[in-house]
C-alpha cells in the first residue's frame, strides 16, 4: 500500500517549483465504519473535493480507509518512516483528505516530523485548539481553515488562515495570497502573510 501519493494539484506544485511534493489522506468526514475523520468539520462538508471526484472511485476510496486503519495502530510511525526513505519528499501534506482525529494521531505525526528533520510537513485542519496548543517542530506548519467549528478561535491577525474566494481579483483586494493553483504557497516557506486565498472550485 502506498502511503504517499500526489493529487493533481501537487503534481503541478511539484512540476511548478522543482521539489518533490506528496499527500497523506484519509477519509473525509467519516471512514466507511461512521468514525469521524474531520471531528471539526461544518459549513466544509458541503463544498469539500475530498468528497466527489477521483476521491471516491472504487479503486481509491479502499486505500483512504486503509490509510486511515493503519494510523490508528502503533505501526503507523514506522511504516510512515519507510515510506519517507523509499519516496524521498521534500514536503508532505498531511490530509489532502481528512484532519487530525485524535490527539493521539496528531502526536504520532509530530514523532514522523521529528524522526525526518530534512521534509517539511503542512496542514489545512479545522482542529484549531488541538493545534494551538500542540508543540510542533520547526519543519511542520499549519493552516487553520475558516470553514470549520472552531473557526472562532482563529486569530487572522497572527495565525495562518484559509479564506475561500468566488475569484481572484476579491482575494487580492482582501490582501490574500493565491494558492489555488501552487498548494505550497500556503506555507510559512513560501508565503510571508498569514493570508491563505482559496478561490471555490
């Protein structure tokens, strides 16, 4: 089972900026058994791509789950760890597809990150408290998107934050950077605002 893929915006991040970009997911919103895989999700479910597509054709949707299964059990930071040695990323997305559901499972990508100093790893969550009080290393970064339940506790004069756009020229107006097309552009290595445009798709 692979454990890191590319979805067609990271081929284009990749093939953009020279660097090997890949993706983590699970299941949006719920596994196939009813748990919660995006715990803060709200007004997200509605336009979330994670959720039609390419994500849910037959032959993709089994490896979410098996992804997801897999990070629940105490094998998941060395497997990960392996992956990270075959494929040799410059940057992973943890959750092209779902959030951070557990603080448990949060803990283990801090473990992931500590053991590979030289990738760099970034998130859009909803789960903004677990975050904010969680004790990152310097090669994670997170987004804080503003459609979720705790959206309030978001700080847009400090944290880095998602605002989603009907186009571009309103998200340049507000000051946002565009990272609709190039996904690494949402990052502290790359955008120097805490302004994360996203125009709806």
């Amino acid at each position: 089972m692979k454990l890191l893929t590319q979805n067609s915006k990271l081929k284009k991040t990749s093939k953009k900026l020279n660097l090997r970009v890949f993706n983590f997911g699970i299941p949006a919103y719920k596994s196939a058994s009813g748990k919660l895989t995006c715990p803060f999700a709200d007004e997200c479910i509605k336009f979330c791509y994670a959720r039609k597509g390419a994500y849910i054709w037959g032959n993709v949707k089994p490896a979410f789950e098996s992804r997801y299964e897999l990070s629940k059990t105490s094998n998941f930071i060395g497997e990960m760890n392996k992956e990270i040695q075959r494929v040799r990323p410059d940057y992973i997305r943890v959750h092209d597809s779902g959030d951070y559901y557990s603080k448990e499972y949060l803990q283990k990508w801090i473990e992931i990150a500590i053991h590979n100093p030289d990738v760099r790893f970034y998130s859009y969550t909803n789960c903004v408290e677990m975050l904010k009080n969680a004790d990152l290393p310097s090669n994670y970064d997170i987004i804080y998107s503003d459609s979720g339940k705790q959206k309030h506790l978001i700080d847009r004069n400090v944290d880095r934050h998602t605002r989603i756009f009907s186009n571009s020229a309103e998200l340049l107006k507000f000051g946002y950077k565009d990272t609709s097309e190039i996904d690494l552009y949402a990052t502290k290595w790359f955008n120097d605002t805490n302004k994360v445009g996203l125009i709806i798709h």
